[in-house]
C-alpha cells in the first residue's frame, strides 16, 4: 500500500485538515481521508508511519458496526465502489483509509473515559487525588484499574492539547440534559468494547468520543478507539506502578524524548526501525481487535 503523507483532490473542496486527517465536502457529506501522518507532543512530524490510515480508518469502521446498537454515527460507507462518481478516479488513494460519513454540527467537548490511571488523569490524581473533579480512593498507583470507569470531558482546543474540565462546567456550556446523554453513551461504548478487547488480549486504559447533532440526534462522529484516540496496553505485560507497553506511538515518543528534542517545529526525521517498529504496533491492534491482516 502506497504511503500517503498529504492529499490533493483539485476538484474537491476541502474542508478540513487535521493532524492526521484530511476532509473534503462531498454535496452534503464529507470525505474522510486518514493519512499516515503522524504527530508526537502536538507537532506533525516529517515522516510517514506506512499503513497507519489504513489501520485507523478499518478500527473506525469495525467499532462504529460494533456500537451502532448503543449508538447511531457518522458513517455512511467506506466501500469506495459505493462512493459517488466523481471520486472514483481517486479510488487507489481511498481505498482502505478514507470514508464517506454525515456531516453534523460537533459537540464541542472531547467525551473522555477513562478505566485506569494513565496520562494527564494520573498527574492530576498525584496533585489532588482527583480527576475532573472526580475523588479517587487514596494510594492508587500509576496504570492502576479505577473502581470503575469514570466520564472526564475535556474542552477542545485548535492549537496545543485539550484542557480537562468537570462534568458541571460542561453542564453549563450544553445544558444538564445534552451532558447527561453524552455520559451515559460514552461510558456505555467504554464498557462494550473495553470488555471485547480485554477477551482479545488488549486493555483499553481510557480514550476520547466526539459526537455531533445530526438534525435535533446525537451520534457518534470522528474517529472510534484507535491507538490514536485510545491507549491500548497489551493485556499479557500490564504491571501496574509505572508506564505500561502500548500499540500506540510510544516507540516515537520515546525517541524524541531520547534526543532531547525541544517539542517545538520543526520536528526531527525519525529512524528507520522506529518508523518499522510504529507501523507494526498499529497494524497489530488492527489484527488483533478485528481480525483483519495488512
């Protein structure tokens, strides 16, 4: 499969490019290209990870059949054969990574869940034994399993990382009714996958849902528990008390980090094994959770 690093659709109009993603508008829908760029600390680094869109456009599709029993979303097709016709000609660069989804109005809050104490929920947790305003028992440690899975929405921000806020001030933002509706959704997605994927072998630890009103409904949008949007820990190593291996971009965190880069642009070109070594941790979660070999 082809890597592709930028798209160029002179007869579409785009609408959006994102860190990963680049969306065009199709009539009254859009195009969702998931490209194999990848970013680390908030900045899009220089080189491909080879089949990454692909790995995340196929989880996307899978959770999104997987969920619509909880949920109705975006997804109207990614068989591109089933796409309308003037974007056959583009068929060798859709294939595999792109869908043709509904265009909604965005809620304009990440749904965070969150089942072990990782991340940003772990460095608030140290500094309050709390997230989001959430009180946590005392003396838990880092990776460790929550007692249950907790709902931590977070704002979503244009430049730089999202901010975590509780569940009374996105009350105040979209009304009680609105917030209520995104929590019991998020947490019930959480806990039908994370169950499925404990059985395949890999714990969800938390991850992000983006929703959008389509008319006066709401329904799942974006991406759906990739290794972009999740971290996945693979079930056979978890120990909890420190960092936890994961299918994500850990090996090119840790490179960077291993440089001494300064996390500001421009980004330094990655090695060849830790390119290697990314795309065969993406392309992993995609066997393992839908049985599906690239």
């Amino acid at each position: 499969m082809k890597e592709v690093l930028h798209t160029d659709f002179p007869d579409l109009k785009l609408f959006r490019r994102g860190k990963v993603r680049d969306v065009y508008e199709v009539g009254s829908s859009l195009l969702v290209v998931s490209t194999d760029r990848i970013s680390a600390f908030d900045v899009i680094l220089p080189n491909a990870i080879p089949n990454k869109g692909a790995v995340l456009n196929r989880i996307s599709v899978f959770w999104f059949d997987f969920t619509k029993d909880i949920i109705p979303n975006h997804l109207i097709t990614a068989d591109v054969d089933a796409y309308p016709e003037n974007l056959k000609k583009y068929k060798d660069v859709l294939a595999n990574r792109s869908m043709l989804v509904k265009k909604t109005k965005p809620v304009s809050f990440e749904c965070v869940v969150r089942g072990y104490l990782a991340g940003s929920g772990y460095k608030e947790y140290k500094k309050s034994q709390s997230i989001c305003g959430i009180k946590l028992p005392a003396g838990l440690k880092e990776s460790d399993k929550l007692p249950e899975a907790i709902f931590t929405p977070a704002t979503k921000e244009e430049v730089g990382h999202d901010i975590n806020v509780s569940n009374g001030y996105m009350e105040e933002k979209i009304g009680k009714r609105t917030s209520a509706f995104l929590k019991e959704a998020s947490l019930k997605i959480y806990k039908k996958c994370s169950d499925y994927a404990e059985a395949k072998g890999i714990i969800i630890a938390d991850t992000k849902f983006e929703f959008g009103f389509d008319g006066d409904k709401i329904i799942l949008i974006d991406e759906v528990l990739t290794p972009d949007s999740s971290r996945f820990w693979p079930k056979a190593q978890f120990t909890p008390g420190s960092p936890q291996a994961s299918y994500d971009k850990q090996f090119v965190r840790d490179y960077l980090e291993s440089i001494k880069w300064d996390k500001n642009p421009p980004a330094p070109e990655l090695p060849q094994d830790v390119i290697k070594k990314t795309e065969a941790k993406y392309k992993e979660a995609l066997r393992v959770l839908a049985g599906i070999e690239l």
